[in-house]
C-alpha cells in the first residue's frame, strides 16, 4: 500500500518536505551571510540548527506512521525513535550554544558600543 | 549587487540541494529499519518504559545523554565566565 | 527592569506556580507521557524568566538566590551520573534497576522503568539549573553594564577606559 502510495505522486510532491528544508537552509544563510546585524546573524544560526532538525525528523518518519509515545509494544507502524532521539539532544546543544552566542553578542556590545559588523571589524585603541 | 550574487548563488545551492534530496529514500518509506524496530518492540517488554523516545536517551543512548548534560554544563559555566563579578575592577 | 502592570503581575501570582507544578509533572511523568527532563526542566525554569518580566529587577535580586540553582545542578549531574553507574555489572548506563514485563518487584519505591524516571529527575534538576542560571546571569551582566563594573576582558581599549 505504501508503494503504491509514492509510486502515484511524482517525485517533487512526493519530496515536498525535503524541499522545504532546502529553503528553509537558504533563507537561513542569506540571513548569516548578508545580514549586518548580529543578533540577525544569530537568529540566521538558531533557524540553520532548526532545519537541520527538522531534516533528522524527516528522515524517520514511516508512511502511515502513528506517533511514537504512549503505544510502545510490538507495534511496527511508529515512526523511527532514532532521529527523535537525536534531534532532542540537538535541540539542547542548540539552546546551550545559543545562549553562550547571544552573551557573546553582549559583551560585543559593551566592549565596542555597536553591533553592525562592519564598525566592529575595525580595530580600536 | 550584492543581494543578485547571492540570489544566483541561493538558486545553484538550492538546486544543489534538491538534487540531494533526491538521492536519499523517498519520503516516509526509511530503509534500514531493524535497529528501530528492535527498540520499539523491546521498550515496553523489557524496560516498562511507554515512552519510546525517552527509554532511548536514557537507557539504550545514555551515553549521548552524558555528552548532552556535559555540553550544557560547559555552556553553563562559559556564561558563568564571561560575565562573572570576580573582576571587581583590581 | 521596571515591574510591569498589576495585571501581569496578578496574572504572574495566580498562574506561575501551576507552571511549575506542570513541568514537575511532565518531569515525572517521562517514562510514560511526551515529555522529560528536558522539557520539564525547561518549563520550571520558564518561572524565572515569567518573573523577572513581571516584578522587575529589584524584586528578583531580592528574591532570587544563585546558589539554590547551583546546587540543583550540582545534584543533578552527580545524581545523573551515579545512576549511570547503577548499571555496572553489565556496562556503564545499563538499566540493572528496571522491572521488565513479569519481574520481579525489588522494592517498592523504585519505579517500574528503573533508573529511565530516576535520570529524567536528575536531568530536571539539572536542566533547571543550568536554565535558571544563564537567566540570573545574563541579567546580572545587564546589571553590570549599568554601573560600568569589571567584566573581567582585555583592559586600556574599553569604551569606558577613556
């Protein structure tokens, strides 16, 4: 039934989810790329992490597939726990790691008064 | 200027990536499933813990879990670092 | 920080602790429901946070102690890591202590899945912790900037050395 369920839909369609992380990658390096502002440039990384995420989750999810808590048992029609699994650890390095980056922004901000980048490029002193 | 460069570029990349995307296992059909399969059958039976997701990060991947709380740790203490009050100015 | 108005701050007395009781429980609850020490955690220390927007800053140095959430991290890991331990005569981090399906209960306070309910407490602990921290901390530095204290960081091309 799954088969025939992919075989019918054309590839793009059948791929759309995948696409959307595409986008949602490029959106999030036009954002750290061209972006001057680094609070901007951080929510560009917090949006990266999110779609590399959203890529794991992806990956396991299983046509027709229930959710995975409260079923647990001889049930093979739940979708994969392994990427839900690591998703969730990234999701925490994430928040660690963007707290550790927006402290990083702060002292930037007192040390040179600004937080376009291209004012903080130059040296002082 | 700058923004048609990175358009042209943005195009190439996502291009780029769907490409990718295609030659991954098409949507919702993952291959090589025996290792999930074993986890879910034997969550329940063998751990009598209903929660798939939460019997993986902390007992078939505990270790993982480690690093996380470590990570959080370091993440933690690098605040704790930059803005301690221990300076006092000499 | 100014407090806000007397309607957040109704709103902050009326609902912040029912927020903690439901991270307490989703804590708790790991084994069974959506949820964990993570989110849990991140719940409870969701309180701090809701708080600081209400009161303001005076009443949260007041009320606030920083040393309550450092030992709640410090619990948390070690007991995290003692629970890991718990499991050593087979490996590090195996679930020695679960009763599977038709075992035998050892002892009536340890929970069916074993040392899976106790690490999501210790995880609470430590997420709340950690989370509670990084706010006072994060605060404290906007504290700081007001009154120009040492920041620890390179001296003599400071803004404020001139």
């Amino acid at each position: 039934m799954t088969d025939s369920i992919v075989k019918t839909t054309s590839d793009f369609a059948g791929n759309a989810a995948y696409v959307v992380v595409a986008l949602l990658v490029i959106m999030a390096l036009y954002s750290i790329l061209t972006q001057k502002n680094l609070i901007k440039i951080c929510i560009g990384i917090a949006v990266l992490g999110s779609s590399v995420n959203f890529f794991l989750v992806l990956l396991g999810y299983r046509q027709g597939g229930i959710p995975i808590y409260y079923l647990g048992g001889a049930e093979k029609a739940m979708v994969l726990p392994t990427p839900q699994c690591l998703t969730l650890t990234a999701i925490v390095i994430a928040l660690a790691t963007t707290a550790l980056m927006l402290s990083l922004v702060i002292l930037i901000h007192k040390h040179y008064g600004t937080m376009n980048v291209d004012e903080i490029r130059r040296l002082r002193g | 200027m700058k923004k048609t460069i990175f358009i042209a570029a943005a195009i190439v990349l996502g291009g780029l990536l769907c490409e990718m995307f295609e030659a991954i296992h098409p949507f919702g059909i993952p291959v090589n499933t025996e290792m999930d399969d074993y986890i879910l059958v034997h969550a329940l039976s063998d751990r009598s813990a209903q929660n798939v997701v939460t019997s993986m990060v902390f007992d078939f991947r505990g270790f993982d879990t480690l690093g996380e709380a470590a990570v959080l740790f370091t993440a933690l203490s690098s605040v704790g670092a930059l803005f301690r009050d221990g300076g006092k100015r000499e | 920080m100014k407090p806000l108005s007397v309607v957040v701050t109704s709103v902050c007395d009326l609902f912040a602790w029912f927020m903690i009781v439901f991270g307490v429980y989703v804590i708790n609850n790991g084994h069974n429901t959506p949820g964990g020490g993570f989110q849990g955690g991140a719940i409870v220390a969701t309180f701090l946070s809701f708080m600081l927007v209400a009161y303001g800053g005076k009443r949260f140095w007041a009320w606030v102690h920083e040393g309550v959430y450092g030992f709640l991290e410090f619990v948390g890991l070690v007991a995290f890591f003692v629970f890991g331990c718990l499991g050593f005569p087979n490996s590090f981090f195996y679930n020695s202590v679960s009763i599977p399906e038709g075992g035998k209960v050892l002892s009536e306070w340890l929970p069916y899945s074993g040392t899976i309910s106790l690490m999501n407490v210790a995880v609470g602990f430590e997420v709340v912790g950690a989370l509670s921290l990084v706010v006072i901390y994060m605060y404290g530095s906007l504290r700081m900037i007001d009154t120009g204290a040492g920041m620890g960081g390179e001296r003599g091309h400071d803004r404020f050395d001139r």
